[in-house]
C-alpha cells in the first residue's frame, strides 16, 4: 500500500483508537440530529455484493423497516479488490429535522487528535533525514506525544537478517 498511496516517501500512516473516535463523534455537537453507526467495511465478490444489495432492498421495503439503518449497511460493503485498505467507515444520517448544513458534498466535525491518534508510521522507503525530519517536525510543531516512527514493513525480520554475513554481503 505504500507504493498506491505514498508516491513520493512523505506519506504516514495514522492509527487511531476505535473507542476515542466513537466517543468524540457521539459527544460532537455537530451530531446530534441523526443516527451514526461504526462498522468495519465488508468487501466482497461481485456475486455477493448483488446478493447483499437485494437484501438490503428487501428489508427497506418492509412495512416498519428501518430505511436509514439499510442505507447505512449498504455503505459497509466494497469490492474484494480494496481488501488491503482494511478500512474502518463512521456513516452519518441527518434526520429530516435537522438544519441543512451549507455544503452537502463535506460534512465535518471537530475532534482532538491528540487523544485519538494512538500512533503515527512514516513511509518504509523514506531516506533517514527524511524520517528524522518528519519525526521533529510531528512532536515539536504538532505537539504530538504518541508512537512516530518508520514502519518497519520492508525490513527483514530479525530471524532473516540473523542468517545474513555480519558484512552485510551476500
């Protein structure tokens, strides 16, 4: 994934926690007109993707059903090709009471990051003074106490380098 989303050496990998996000999103004043759900995304086979679309369907279409909450199930679900963004998604449904928000393509709200973002991993491939760099500039200007450091994603496990020369030649 590196290689899709960090073209250049200067992207960073945000893990945040599960929890602290639902907690600040619930406490969001921004939010109180609607219905949210949590859910990790679903991918599946095309085959399997129709399947669940005509459930869904279904179930919106019973007398009682809850519409929103089938709407909201039908945005948990991708392709299997996007597997590897193993992504997490908050859905948000403004009840028809609430006050239009004045850009219906962005909807925001305000979080703390410094008690969401549990740690932060720079780019494998990107050079020492790059990964220095970032990481000095992410604590001091930011502020940020948490984990920053490089990902270690491309370096072999410690087993492996074991077995190399100690000169490092093959």
């Amino acid at each position: 994934m590196w290689a899709i989303y960090s073209r250049n050496w200067l992207g960073v990998r945000v893990t945040i926690r599960l929890a602290e996000l639902q907690r600040q999103a619930e406490a969001a004043p921004e939010l109180v007109n609607g219905k949210m759900w949590f859910g990790e995304v679903n991918y599946r086979r095309d085959a399997d993707l129709e399947r669940v679309a005509h459930r869904l369907m279904q179930a919106v279409g019973k007398r009682g059903a809850d519409q929103m909450e089938a709407v909201a199930m039908a945005w948990l679900n991708k392709r299997l090709a996007f597997r590897h963004e193993d992504e997490m998604r908050v859905l948000f449904v403004r009840s028809s009471r609430a006050v239009r928000i004045s850009s219906p393509s962005t909807f925001k709200f305000a979080v703390d990051p410094h008690a969401l973002i549990k740690s932060i991993h720079i780019d494998p491939r990107a050079p020492k003074e790059i990964v220095e760099t970032l990481q000095r500039d992410i604590r001091e200007s930011l502020g940020f106490t948490g984990s920053v450091q490089q990902s270690s994603l491309l370096k072999l496990p410690a087993r492996l380098q074991s077995l190399l020369p100690r000169d490092g030649l093959l």
